[in-house]
C-alpha cells in the first residue's frame, strides 16, 4: 500500500491481512461458520486472527487460502475514509463503528460490504477487533435505481418521525432543489426558510391539520432552489399512526412541477377565455371584470335562473345571493384573490321564481403575464336536487370523490405520459437486438441491449397495472364478455410466467382434470391479466425449490373456481388486508415487494369484481399462499339468460 500511516497499536496499511490460526470449536464454532454474514476478529496490528469461511467465498478465495488484504481489495474512492475509521478503532477501546464500503470480489468486480466492529481488544475474552460483514450490493443497486427514477421524473420522497428535528429526504428530493446530501441537514427553520413567504403558513396549517384528523394533503408551493430561483412542487403526505391512533410520522413525495405549472399557464392565457365562454355549455359561465362587474353571461342563466342575460348583466352577484351566504362566497373570493387559485364554492341564490336554488360555482382568477389580476371567470350549475335530498352526506361524498378522481387522472396522465417514450426505448433496444441495421461490434452491446429491454419491459407491465387501476377507479375501464375456454387461458397464462419460473428455481403444476370443455362468462384480456398477476406474485414470493399450483374446478352457484397456491413465504394474518389496498405492501418482506407497485392483487379483485366473480386469499405465513377465484360458467349465465327471455 502506498499510504504511510501509523497507528498506536502499530498498525499501517500495509499490515492489512488475513491469518487464520484455530478457529473457535464446537457450538459456537458451527454457528460461525455457517452464518450468513461474515465474522471475523483482527487484533491491533491489523492480523485477522479468525476469519470465518464466508470471508474467503465472498472475496473469491478458496477457504483457508486468505493470505492478506492489500489496497487493491479496496476500492479506491473509499480507501481512505475506510483506513481513518479503522484507525480510530483501534487506538479506542469500546469504540463502535459501523460503515459501508466497497471491496473486490476476487474476480474483477466490487461489492458493497456493510462492517459491524467494535473494539474488545481489552476484554480478555477476545483480545481484538469483531468485525460484523454482509453484502449490500443489491441493497445499493436498488437504492442507486431508484435514485435514477426519482431524479429522471424530478421526483422526491420525504419521512418525517415524531422527535427528530427534522425530516428523511430521499437523493431525489435534494437533487430537485439542486442540492447534494452532504450540503445540508434539514431541520424544520431549514425547509421553512426554503418555502414561499405566501405558502409558508399554507402548508403549515394543512401539515397540522393532517396530525389532527389523520387526513392526507397535498399541496403546490415554492421553494427555493440553490440557484436562487424558485421550483413549483407539488407535496403530498399522510400521516401514520401506532397501535393507539397516535401519530408517529409525516410521509409523502414531492415533484417538481414547475415546467408543467409552466405549460399550463401559457394554455390558459391563450385559449381559457374562449374555453370558458363556450356558447352552448350547460352551465352558467360568467366573466367579470377587475371591479366585480359582469361582462358576460351565457344564455344557459335563462334556463337555471330564469334571467335573460341582458338582465343578469345588470345585476350583481350579491344581489340575489342569500344574506346568510354572502360572507361565505366573498370569503372564497377574497382567498382566489391571494392564492390566485380556483375557488369552488357553493351558495343559495334567488331565481326569477322567487325561490332561492342550491348553486355550485368554480371561481377562477384572469391573470395576466405580470401576475396581475385581471377579473375572474365563474361556471356555474345547479345542485338544488342534490342539496335538498341529502345535502350533508353529498358534501363529504363530494369531497371524497373529488380526491380519488384527482389522484387516477394524475396516476392515469402520469402512466401515459411515461408509456410513450418507454415505447420508443423498447422498440429500438429490440432492434438493436436483432442488429437490424448491421452489427454492433462488441458483444457485450447487445447484453445491453436485451438489459434495456427487460427492465423497460418491466417497468411497462407496472405502468400498465397503474393505467388500468386508474381507469377502474375512474369508471373507464371497458370489458368485452364472451365464452372463454378455461383450460387454453390457464395454459397460455402457465407458458407466459414459464422463463420466470425456470429462472427462480421453481416447479409450476397443472391440474386441470374435469374441466376440460369448461367455459367462463368472462372478458379475455381482463381474465388473462388476473391469472398472470397471481402468477406473478405467487413466483415472486416463492423461495427456489419451492411449488406454485395452478388448478381449477366447478364450483357453486354456476362458477368456475381457479386456483393458485404457492409454497411461498406466506402472509401474516393482520397483513391480508392491507394487500388487498392499492399501492400497499407488506413491509415484512419489501426486498421483495420493491419490485412491483402494490397494484397486482387490488387489481385481480377490482377486475373480478366487475365480472361479477368471488375473490379470496388465505395465507399461512411460511407454508404459502393460495389465491382463488369464482368467474360465473358461461354455460350457466345462458341458462339464466334464456329462462329471464
């Protein structure tokens, strides 16, 4: 090694190796060597004097042959900080340290190891330095990838537990304001300092809010970049609570949104005044100018008030408002006037009848390109029915509504906006694939190529599963039902899964006995989509050597049951229906879940359910899974439809 550094032990770099004298006998001698991680004692002088065999394998030598380690088994970018923590260590006893580094596999690649020591050189017992190893290297790839992801979309994750000062940001979070981790450690005067003085209190209070009632939020600020500017983000979070209801964490992510916010500016102030003054709307769409007088009424107000729009142009709005609404609409008003936001807000109004009518209106500002006000546009409708009949639980319902169909048109907008150019990335790895315009030269190229291409088609498969449970959810989801041969849909689901199958070490049985001519009332895409998503799962839970059972039967009531049952590692009992809740995943086993989006099971019993079939789960955690579903039997909706003729 190059350094010359000494220590008060006497160790320098080059001392840094391995010795392997007796190891510990008997029990614990058996448990150490058959761990999973990797144990070993080094005494100050930088001589292991036991290294377990896990050791040799990880770091590619064989067992018992570990003469030393030299520089060239340290990465070089964590070398030195590696030796300097190393150092402290010893000249300290008691001293803990855990780190991560990167150390040659012995064939010409690096792996990350995560270190445990702790100096016990002065307990007589061990007379050294435990070192506690593992390999993180998948660990960090993942992190790495999603680190890639986030910062592709301009996107951030955030967790903030009860007693920290200050909140967990993801790389991506800090990359969206142009900062690195090491730059900052946000406290709560931090992010404060960093947001808009108009949003600041904003975002406080719905923060607060959301502790109070357990709500979720979501709101757009602006924060400062390191540059000096300002980004529009959009910050979305919930709160988690324990066992007692109390809360214990603020989580959510942000995205940056300041080129779209960009975008959509510049759509209104060319086309909203011609949008919103449509002719033939339904509504009641009025404009109104810096003073509050209105400019224009559509003639729908003939229809809803019974005032012609030469009248309604006379009149203003708070003339035929009910009194014990008017505070409350000028309150909406004065609040577009400050966020220059949308307002809906909904008021009693009297028609030319002399009766008062339930109205809703959206209220939104004109500003101009100096972000000066300019009047404001309302469109109105009446929901006089709705309010009379059930006017509180409307509001709530409402509410609810609002926020889902927010969240699918935003998932759904997302999805498609990522699905086109995923589309172009797999199109041209494919050709490259196939060296359709020539060789690539180095093979090594195309192994690149085919890499590109599964993980786009991966990452497809999840942004096709978030479109469809965003089109569920949005009551666009179209099924097509026709007589569907079971045993060649349950064949053609069995060869889709196959390469996964093989590849995990993995037996997948058919047992399709008795239902040879069995026809489902079913739409084909849709049932094709639910047995490769329980497929999918049953294999990704699956330990290799273990079992995945694909089987069907007749069933009561006129159905079809099929089946999935796999030996895999199982679901506790409290987690059942969490699984079952759009984008939740068991946090017991997230190595393993990380790999999809939480929509495969939501998704099989939103499409069961709209096929007017039975779902169920049972889980045994350790033994397995199975999955079933009852479709209706083709045979027996034609009875039911001939005996209705």
């Amino acid at each position: 090694m190059s350094q010359d550094i000494e220590t008060k032990g006497g160790l320098t770099p080059g001392s840094l190796r391995f010795n392997q004298p007796d190891a510990p006998d008997g029990f614990f001698r058996a448990v150490v060597e058959n761990a999973a991680d990797m144990i070993s004692v080094i005494d100050q002088d930088g001589v292991f004097i036991y290294a377990c065999p896990k050791a040799a394998e990880t770091f590619g030598y064989e067992h018992g042959s570990i003469d030393k380690l030299t520089e060239d088994n340290f990465h070089p970018d964590d070398y030195d900080a590696m030796f300097a923590d190393f150092t402290d260590l010893v000249v300290n006893g008691g001293r803990r340290h855990l780190a991560d580094h990167r150390m040659s596999n012995g064939r010409g690649g690096w792996i990350w190891i995560q270190t445990h020591a702790i100096n016990l050189v002065d307990d007589p017992r061990v007379k050294g330095i435990v070192m506690v190893s593992r390999d993180i290297t998948v660990q960090k790839q993942r992190e790495e990838q999603i680190r890639n992801a986030e910062n592709a979309i301009g996107f951030g994750h955030w967790r903030w537990d009860d007693g920290d000062v200050g909140p967990y940001w993801s790389d991506g979070l800090y990359s969206i304001l142009g900062l690195k981790r090491e730059q900052c450690d946000p406290d709560m005067q931090w992010v404060s300092d960093r947001i808009a003085d108009e949003d600041r209190e904003a975002i406080a209070q719905e923060s607060i809010q959301a502790l109070v009632n357990g709500e979720s939020f979501s709101r757009i600020v602006s924060m400062r970049h390191e540059d000096g500017s300002f980004r529009r983000l959009m910050i979305t979070g919930h709160v988690e609570r324990d066992q007692f209801g109390k809360p214990t964490s603020l989580v959510g992510v942000t995205q940056d949104v300041t080129v779209l916010e960009r975008a959509n500016k510049a759509i209104r102030n060319s086309e909203q005044e011609f949008r919103l003054l449509a002719e033939h709307s339904t509504d009641v769409i009025s404009r109104y100018d810096v003073e509050g007088k209105p400019v224009y009424v559509s003639p729908s107000v003939e229809r809803v008030l019974g005032y012609p729009p030469e009248v309604s142009l006379t009149q203003s709005w708070d003339e035929f408002t009910h009194p014990q609404d008017r505070k409350h609409v000028a309150t909406e008003i004065v609040g577009m006037f400050k966020d220059h936001q949308t307002r809906r807000v909904s008021y009693r109004m009297m028609a030319s009848s002399g009766e008062y009518l339930w109205l809703e209106s959206a209220i939104t500002p004109l500003v101009d390109d100096r972000g000066e006000y300019q009047g404001m546009v309302t469109c109105t409708r009446d929901i006089t029915e709705q309010k009379t009949r059930e006017q509180e639980l409307m509001a709530a319902r409402e509410h609810a509504e609002q926020a889902n169909l927010t969240k699918s048109r935003f998932l759904a907008n997302m999805s498609h906006e990522l699905r086109t150019p995923l589309n172009a990335i797999l199109g041209f790895s494919e050709m490259m694939t196939q060296e359709i315009f020539g060789p690539m030269g180095n093979t090594q190229y195309g192994e690149y190529a085919e890499l590109i291409h599964e993980s786009g088609s991966h990452l497809l498969s999840l942004i096709s599963d978030i479109l469809d449970m965003s089109k569920i959810e949005a009551g666009k989801y179209e099924l097509s039902f026709e007589s569907v041969a079971v045993v060649p849909a349950l064949k053609k689901a069995a060869r889709m899964v196959q390469t996964r199958v093989g590849e995990g070490e993995l037996e997948l049985l058919l047992q399709l006995d008795g239902i040879e001519d069995c026809h489902v009332h079913a739409d084909e895409r849709a049932l094709t989509q639910i047995l490769l998503n329980i497929l999918s799962n049953a294999v990704k839970f699956t330990p290799a050597g273990g079992r995945i059972t694909l089987s069907a039967v007749r069933a009561a009531h006129g159905r079809i049951a099929i089946s999935v049952r796999d030996t895999g590692v199982g679901i506790e009992a409290q987690d059942l229906e969490r699984v079952l809740n759009p984008f939740e995943q068991v946090v017991r086993h997230a190595e393993l879940a990380s790999q999809g989006t939480g929509l495969g099971l939501p998704l099989v019993r939103a499409l069961v359910d709209m096929q007017d079939g039975e779902f169920d789960i049972k889980s045994t955690p350790g033994r397995g899974t199975t999955v079933t579903i009852a479709i209706p039997d083709a045979d027996a909706v034609d009875n039911d439809v001939q005996k209705s003729a």
